[in-house]
C-alpha cells in the first residue's frame, strides 16, 4: 500500500520569497484574491474575519527614529511536509498531504467546520468562513468570478491551495502536447506570476535544476518557526538580522547573526 | 414479545449495531452537508472556452502592460504582460483588482442621470443620452447667446498631454471660454522644471535602472511613483544577490516609509526641506572640486552666481539647521553622490499625483546637472516631446474669439503667474469669493477634484457657486455626488485610450488601450460624447469638431509618430529596453506603411523607439544661453516683467519669492511662510501615499481593502502615524481617537504609534475619506486634503500641500 504521510517523493513544490525584493506592494494578496474567487466583506479593517489566503504581515525593526525600519512577510499556505498539522488533525478527511506534489489540499464538501485545523496551523495559515461570500444582488460583482475555482459557503475552512488549478491548467496542457513532466515555470501561482519585484519563486524543491531548490540553500534562507519541525515548503530569504531572527521564538542569545553562521 | 429487561438491552444494542450497517444515517449526512454547501446564493460561475486579451493599464499614467483572463466574453483576471517593456510581467495592486472597478454597479454610472435630490445625496434619475445632451447643449448655448461663453469652465483630470485633454481644451477654446483648467501633478512641476532650466519640453526621463547612486528627495520609488511596474521591477533588480553592493538607494523624507525603510540609507529631514539638504550637498560638491568640469563650465551658465549663493548661504552646517540632518551626514552623501559613476536625483514626492516645489525641484535638477547627470546613461536624460500628430485649428466665431480673450479666473500665465497653466486653488477662490456666480456651468473630466485637491475643501466650497456641474466621469466619485448633470463614461476596460510616455520612462513610448470587453451599460466614450455636444450644437463648434469618432482623432495624432519617428511596435521580451537603448542610436521601424503600423499598434498596445543618443550637450538645451541654466534667463524675464508693473521692493514678495533680488532666480530655499501663531498649531501635518489605496480619481478596488493594515484603517477610522515620543508629550496612546485641526478645519482619525514617524509630525495617510463609490470605500477614514491650509508654492503658485501647521485635540 502506497504511503500516505510524509515528504514528498514525487514533485515537492515550493516558494523562496526573497524579502529584501519585497516591497510590501500587497499586489501578491490582491492577485491571490482576484485569481481563487476570494470574497471581499464591507469591513475588511476586522482581521479576525477577513478571508486571506496570502496575507501581508508588516514587522519592525522595534528601533527608535531614526533607526526605525518596516519590512514585511507575505504569507501564504505554508504546505508543510512533516507531521502537517492541519491535517493530522482533520477529523474529517477534508485536508490532505498529496504525496506527488507536496500541495496541502483543502477540500470545501468535505469541510465540517470544526476549525481545528485552524487551532492546529502554527502560521494563521487558514480563515473560516463565518458567512457566505459577499455578492449581493444587484451590484454584479460576481462577474469576475473565475470558474476554476469553486466559491465557498459558509462554515468551511479555507487556506491556500498553491493555485492547484494552474497545476491542473500546466498538466491538462502538457498531456495535450504529450509531456509527462512540466517545464520550470510552466506552472507557478498566481502571486508568484504578479509580484512585480519578482520576489517570489516558486517551483519543484525535489528538482535540483529548479532555480527555487537553488536559492532555499542560501545563507539566508530561512523558514518560519522552522523548529517546529513541520519542514514548511515556503522558504524566505533576508540579508537582514533583525528580519531573519523574526522568524522564529529565539532565547536571548539563541539567535545566531549571520555572520557568525558564516564562520561556523 | 414480552417486554423485559433482557428483551429491552437487545433491541437498543440491535438497533444501535443496525443504525451502524444501514446507510440511511450516512446518506442523510452527506446529503445534509451537500445541501448546506450549494445554497443557491452562493454564486456558481459559468464555464467557458478561455481566451486571453492584451491591453494597456490607463487608471494610472504609469502605462503598464496588462493581459486580461477571460472566459468566453467576460473578464475573470488581469496579469502583467512580459512582452510589454514597461512592467516585466508585474503590475501593481490597483491594476491587478481593477476588474472590480468594471463589475460593480454600485460604484459606477449605468446610464446618463440628472440630479433629483439634494447636492451631494447622490440621489439621481435615468434620462436618455438624447435628453442629456440636448440638457448640456442648450446651457452652453444659451450662456454663448447671452454674450458669456466664459462662464463656462472645465476642469480636467486626464494625463497631460493626452488626446482626451487635448480634446477638452480644443472644446472650451472652440465654446469661447479661458477657463481650461488641471488638476494639479507632478507633470506640471516637472514641466516647469525643464522649461526653465533646459528650455525643453519633453518629459522627464530618468534613467534609473542604469543608475549605480539613486537618491530621491520624497519619491515614493516602491510607494507607487512613475510608472509602478516598472520602478518595482527595477527594485527587485538591484536587489538582486548578484547586484548586492553596486547599486545604492538613497531616500530623504520625514518618514520611514517602505522606500524609505528599504533603502540603503535613510536620511530624515523636516517636512518641506528638501531643497536646503540638496544645496548643501551642491556646496560640498562644488567646494571639494567633486562636479563634472566639462559639463559645469562648458554647457551650463550662471554657475558664478549660482556657486556664490551656495557658498555663502548653504554649508553643510547652514543646511543641518534648515533640514535637521547632521553636517557630516550631508558631507559624505555629497561626496558618495558625487563619486559614483552615474548617480542621478529624483525629485517628485509621494507617488507624484501631486504637484512639487518648483524651487525645489531646480534645486535637486541642479545636482543632476553638477555631475553632468543630463542627457547621460544613468542620468536623466533629456528628449523631445512625443511627436504626435497636430489638430487642425479651431474655429472661432464671434462669441469665441471674444470669450477666449477674457482674463482666466485663475490668474494663471499672467505676469503674477508668469509659467502657471492652471491654478485650481485660485481658481476655487476665486469662485468661491465672487458676488456674482462666476463660472455657471462646471465640465469635470477624468477627475474627482472635491477628493484630491489639497485646498482645506476650498472647491467642494466654491461648488455652491456655481449653478450647473457636469460629471462625465465613469464613476460614482466624490465630485459626481455634486454633479446636477452625468454623462457616464466607459471604463478603463471598455474603451480604447492611450497612454503618452508613461510616467519617467526614459525612452519614447506610445500606449494605447483596447477594449477588453464589450461596454456593459449604457455609457459612452468621453471623446466621442464630446463629438456628439459639437455637432449637435452646430455652427463655429461642429467646425471644431470634424471628425467621426474618437478612433478617428487617435489614428490622425498618431500619424504623426509614424511621420516623423523611426519607432517599433513589438517587444519581444528578452532585452530590456534600458539595455539595448545604450547602443542603439537609431532603429528600423518594423512596419512599412501607416496601416500597418496602426494595426499593429492597435493588437499590440505599444509603439515605442529604444535608441537614444546620449551627450550632445551643445544643441540639447533650448534655453536663450543655449546651455543648461542655473541663472534662470526665462525666471529674470518673468520677474522683470513684473518688476515693470509693480515697485521693486514689493514686487518679489507680492510675487511669494523670500529671497533676495539675487537669489529669485536661481535654484534656492524658500521657506513656507505659514499665515497664523506656530504656537496655536505646533504640530506639521504630512500627508503620504501608499501603493495599496488608490488616492487620485479611482477608488481602491475591494480587494485591496484586505491589504490594508488595522493600524489604517479600523471599522470607519483611519489612523495618523505619530512618533511616540511627540505622542507622550500630548498624552496620547496606540488607537486614541482624536481630531486633527488646522485653521482648515479638522478631521477625525484614531492614533498610531510609530518609531518611523518624525518627531513633531503627523502623518495621514491620502485616499481614505471617500464621499462617492459604495460601501466598500464611502466614509472609510478621513481625507487629510480637506484641512491642508493651502499655501501658496512660490512662483509656480501651486499648492503647498506637503506640510500644513496642525493641532492634535482628543475626542
């Protein structure tokens, strides 16, 4: 019988964001909202209730002027490979690991709402729907909904999916050009494909030609709360101390300036 | 059966064990939960064959590429384009939710309306486009009749030197009336600028991506300045891990904002005093011998006088005082500026929606010129403007030819004003002012003036003056609320428009829009309602006006790229522009004939010329000197002109300059002169943009609101950035709900505590504060440009909307 936990053997795919291009633009949020049907509420100044898949986090320096400093993390699904909490925890099959691609998939029907997946995700990774998506009638705003993504009800969880659809679009393609595997770039998410500081890679981590394999081996790559154990598949990278110790919950003197990494 | 206890526990535990096996329990489940999950309000999109059009981004003038997602005729996705030389394949976040801005009845206008209810209710009733312009036609004729054409006004909105402007200006000249007037922006300053200094009148062209020093005075460079695509692209270039170290960004403003905190240095300097930081580092330049000799003493005039200024009145030390940095903080950026192989100074702050300094920005230009910046790769580089196609002359009848003598009721381009365009705060006060209504029918265009014009409200004011307000905008703004009459527009999606050199390119680039869909409404293209009213109104006006459609006027100015400019019109992508363009003097168009070019220009969007030829020192600039002019020869006209007029001594004062005779004419400091006690408003209001809210005429789309942060915007509160610092001084604390007054007026915001802020300073965020458009925008936060005390810029008599005396008073 096939293994069903663990990492994954046959594409691992993943994102390095580079946050020294990050210019905090918040044009990856507003593509992943635009491309996965995401519904937008009257109030979206309530953080508990507003629904994101790709969130902007803004941090500090924690310096007075004229020291002081922003930088920003863009958020998305975390796709974890090991122990994944979200799904261990799903008591109702609605989340899963895909063994042949890595992607962290969530799947609305199944949903029941419990929302212990989002107690689970170390990374506010996962939003509910305490309503239905907002379009109501007579404004016309469901216009611009994509089919290939389904809108969701209220009462689910939902959370990045890596833009799985496009994977479906890059495969659906390449079996129509007789391929059985995908170019570099051939499918990548949508906020990948809008940043316009091209601070997002993305690509198949199993893949030692992929660019994306490359550059999660940098110095400076880190990954968030990476001693948790769960191996995230989203990679960042800063040259900045300050923004790299963010990272993680670090004793005094745990933290370890790059520099020093260097040496050691 | 007997009914016992033994009897009793079987059929429990039976039944229990047989509710196990029966799918019945299960089937219900599952259909409960299937039923719950396809509520037929939940929207259900429908599937189509995919198809993808290419177009052009017109809600900025940053003119970035953008490839529409559809399926079978409807719109679900906008991406970048990468064979656009613009924006590599990025866009920014406005241009990337802007199919809310075209599936959204709410914030749009459907058909034309008239006002049934009060000014400002937004309460209006269906008329027909027939009724509608025959409404218009009669007002404008009917004032034409009475002898007072200029009683008309229009206020326009649309990028500089667009076809749709050029349009509206040519209408109010062909009905008889001075008063065209535009919102104010960065194009003006930099107009000015350039016309001064270089007697040029091409747009400023940065050449930012060949820069190895990039030092901008306030330029929001990732905060959406120049063309967004772009600017962010080329931040991701030089931040590169290969690029680490050779190329170094400078940002000086009173705020860490994202450019400010992402660049490699950070210089804060108080609110407004730019210009005195760059005249300082022009004295260590010029003092250490560190400026390009060639340039300085070969191709410039007025360096003597210029220098002595500068050496007298700007040391380092001097400068520190005026912009409260360090002197040797200013010595070394000097020197770094002046040793870099191709450092070039940007100037234009925020996202340059707005006007700037004239003053000050002659002042950074002249640091450009110090190092020979101009007309050099990594430079800025100094051109033509785009060769479009000229008009043919209007026609003028007798009512025209005497309206169009009549004085402008904004004073602009008298000997006052003497390089002045348009001046709408003079423009508002003068109306606002007069006994008698002096403008009796107001055209508004491509704008939402009652929202972005920094003038304490000065317009929405001078609104009640006059009688008639004609919206032609797509959307249920700000202004259009106070419209009487509305001649909807087509969005950007719906029609064909251009764009003309986006924003800071550094080469010759020519966009032009398509329709990505079908018009959804009953609304019309701007240019072509403009060739209905001329013909319908007949006579001298429909003589103005010969052409069929708006098409047909684009194809006639753009035959005059295909005259006189060897351009192309496909990029393929693979060399950038800034690349080629070093090499490249001359290219071979890649179409034959006009048709072709048309075509071509009209499924690609893009006709733009990668070849420059750089240096030419000796014929570039068009100045009386013929030589780059510090000593401005065109300012001493101008104030002599007005000397001529008015005595001497007050002459420079009545014309806002500060300084000496000797100083007015070159690039200088003026300090703003405020009008009231600094003891009763201690505090300096800076109202700054972000790249995630829309702040000119569009609205945010929604999905941008999710972006937004809740120390911005909170329920219906934005908030003001204070250092916490100044804010324990005034006993105030994280989300304090307070009201920020100028002799203005005041508006409502909560309190954020921010280590970036300056000390003394509170900074507002532009775009919240919306009258107009729906739920997801009206009553978010407050429009700090509704209590900016408009102070008058010097000379340019623009606002000075950068720094306005404020108090903090708790709620």
């Amino acid at each position: 019988m096939e293994k069903k936990h663990g990492p994954a053997k046959g594409n691992s795919y993943g994102m390095v964001i580079d946050l020294d291009k990050c210019t905090g633009c918040g044009t990856c949020m507003v593509a992943c909202s635009a491309e996965n049907n995401l519904a937008v509420r009257p109030d979206e100044s309530d953080k508990q209730r507003s629904i994101t898949w790709m969130r902007l986090y803004k941090v500090t320096n924690g310096k007075e002027f004229p020291h002081a400093e922003v930088s920003y993390f863009p958020r998305p699904c975390m796709h974890c490979d090991h122990h994944t909490p979200c799904v261990s925890v799903c008591p109702a099959t609605a989340t899963e690991t895909d063994y042949h691609t890595g992607i962290v998939s969530q799947i609305y029907t199944r949903c029941i709402g419990c929302r212990y997946c989002m107690a689970a995700c170390p990374y506010h990774a996962r939003t509910f729907n305490w309503w239905d998506g907002y379009f109501p009638k007579g404004k016309g705003l469901e216009r611009y909904l994509s089919p290939e993504v389904s809108p969701r009800m209220r009462g689910v969880v939902e959370k990045c999916t890596f833009c799985h659809h496009r994977l479906m679009r890059a495969k659906t393609q390449a079996y129509a050009e007789e391929r059985k595997e995908l170019e570099e770039g051939e499918y990548i998410t949508a906020c990948t494909e809008a940043c316009p500081a091209q601070a997002i890679t993305f690509g198949d981590l199993n893949n030692p030609e992929h660019k994306v394999t490359r550059l999660a081996k940098s110095p400076y790559a880190f990954r968030l709360l990476e001693r948790l154990g769960t191996e995230p598949k989203v990679y960042y990278i800063s040259t900045k101390d300050w923004v790299r110790k963010l990272g993680d919950n670090y004793l005094p003197g745990e933290f370890k300036p790059i520099s020093t990494v260097k040496a050691g | 059966m007997e009914l016992n206890r033994r009897n009793f526990i079987s059929l429990m535990v039976g039944g229990v064990a047989g509710l196990h096996i029966t799918p019945l329990p299960w089937k219900l489940t599952d259909d409960i939960a299937i039923w719950t999950q396809n509520w037929p309000w939940v929207p259900v999109p429908p599937v189509g064959a995919f198809n993808k059009v290419k177009s052009v981004c017109t809600l900025c003038p940053g003119g970035c590429g953008i490839e529409v997602r559809r399926v079978d005729e409807r719109a679900v996705k906008i991406e970048g384009r990468t064979d656009f030389p613009v924006n590599p394949g990025g866009i920014c976040p406005v241009g990337m939710g802007g199919l809310q801005l075209l599936y959204n009845e709410d914030i749009r206008f459907t058909r034309p309306m008239k006002r049934v209810g009060p000014r400002g209710s937004g309460q209006f009733a269906d008329i027909s486009w027939k009724e509608a312009l025959g409404l218009l036609g009669e007002r404008l004729s009917g004032l034409r009749k009475a002898g007072t054409p200029e009683a008309i006004a229009a206020i326009d909105g649309n990028p500089c030197r667009s076809t749709i402007s050029t349009l509206i200006e040519r209408l109010l000249k062909a009905l008889g009336s001075p008063n065209y007037l535009r919102t104010p922006s960065v194009e003006d300053t930099y107009s000015l600028v350039n016309l001064i200094m270089q007697g040029t009148e091409g747009p400023m062209a940065y050449d930012i991506e060949n820069s190895d020093f990039i030092l901008s005075f306030g330029s929001g460079l990732i905060d959406g300045w120049g063309s967004p695509g772009r600017m962010i692209n080329a931040w991701g270039m030089w931040r590169e891990p290969e690029m680490r170290g050779k190329v170094k960004v400078v940002q000086v403003e009173p705020r860490a904002s994202n450019t400010a905190s992402k660049a490699d240095q950070w210089i804060p300097v108080l609110p407004g005093t730019e210009a005195a930081l760059a005249l300082g580092m022009a004295h260590v330049i010029i003092k250490e011998g560190l400026y390009n000799r060639e340039f300085v003493n070969g191709f410039t005039s007025g360096f003597g006088e210029w220098s002595s200024l500068v050496m007298k009145q700007y040391s380092p030390t001097q400068s520190a005082k005026i912009t409260g940095c360090q002197a040797d903080e200013i010595t070394a950026l000097a020197r770094a500026f002046a040793k870099s192989k191709a450092p070039v100074a940007l100037c234009g702050r925020g996202k340059g929606t707005l006007n700037g300094s004239l003053y000050e920005f002659m002042c950074i230009q002249s640091l450009n010129a110090l190092t020979g910046g101009l007309n050099r790769i990594g430079g800025v580089l100094v051109h033509e403007p785009l060769p479009l196609g000229p008009l043919p002359e209007v026609t003028f009848d007798e009512v025209s030819r005497a309206g169009i003598q009549k004085a402008r009721l904004d004073q602009a381009g008298t000997p006052r004003f003497p390089y002045a365009q348009s001046l709408t705060s003079l423009f508002s006060k003068a109306v606002f002012e007069g006994k008698e209504p002096a403008v009796d029918t107001l055209l508004v265009f491509g704008g939402n003036p009652v929202h972005t014009l920094p003038d304490g409200g000065l317009f929405r004011k001078a609104l009640r003056n006059i009688p008639f307000v004609v919206s032609f905008s797509a959307f249920r703004d700000d202004t259009a609320m106070f419209a009487d009459l509305i001649l909807p527009d087509h969005s950007y999606l719906e029609k064909m428009d251009e764009s003309i050199w986006p924003a800071g390119i550094q080469y010759p680039l020519y966009a032009l829009s398509r329709p990505v869909v079908k018009p959804l409404y009953d609304t019309q293209h701007c240019g072509d309602t403009i060739l209905h009213l001329a013909k319908q109104m007949g006579g001298s006006i429909a003589a103005s006006f010969p052409w069929k459609g708006y098409e047909e006027i684009l194809k006639q100015r753009v035959k005059g790229l295909f005259d006189s400019a060897k351009g192309l019109v496909t990029y393929k992508g693979t060399n950038p522009v800034w690349k080629t363009m070093q090499k490249t003097q001359e290219v071979t168009p890649d179409y034959k004939s006009f048709d072709e070019m048309w075509n071509k220009l009209k499924s690609g969007g893009l006709w733009f010329r990668p070849a420059h030829s750089y240096g030419r020192w000796d014929t570039i600039f068009k100045t009386a000197t013929g030589k780059f002019e510090f000593l401005s020869s065109r300012l001493q006209l101008a104030v002599q002109s007005y000397l001529r007029q008015n005595q001497a001594d007050i002459a420079l004062a009545g014309m806002g300059i500060g300084a000496g005779a000797d100083a007015a004419c070159l690039p200088h400091y003026e300090e703003v002169k405020q009008a009231f006690n600094a003891k009763d408003y201690p505090l300096t209001m800076v109202p700054y943009e972000i790249i995630n809210i829309a702040s000119g005429w569009i609205a945010s789309p929604p999905h941008l609101n999710k972006t937004i942060f809740d120390d911005q915007l909170l329920k219906e509160d934005s908030f003001a950035e204070i250092n916490p610092k100044t804010a324990s001084q005034l006993g105030l604390k994280e989300g304090d709900l307070v009201f920020i007054e100028s002799p203005a007026g005041r508006i409502q915001v909560r309190i954020n505590l921010f280590d970036g802020a300056m000390p003394g300073a509170v900074f507002v965020p532009l775009g919240f504060g919306h009258i107009g458009y729906d739920e997801f925008t009206k009553g978010k936060g407050a429009n700090p440009n509704y209590i900016i005390s408009p102070q008058m810029d010097p000379l340019s008599g623009q606002p000075v909307w950068w720094k306005t005396p404020v108090k903090i008073i708790k709620v």
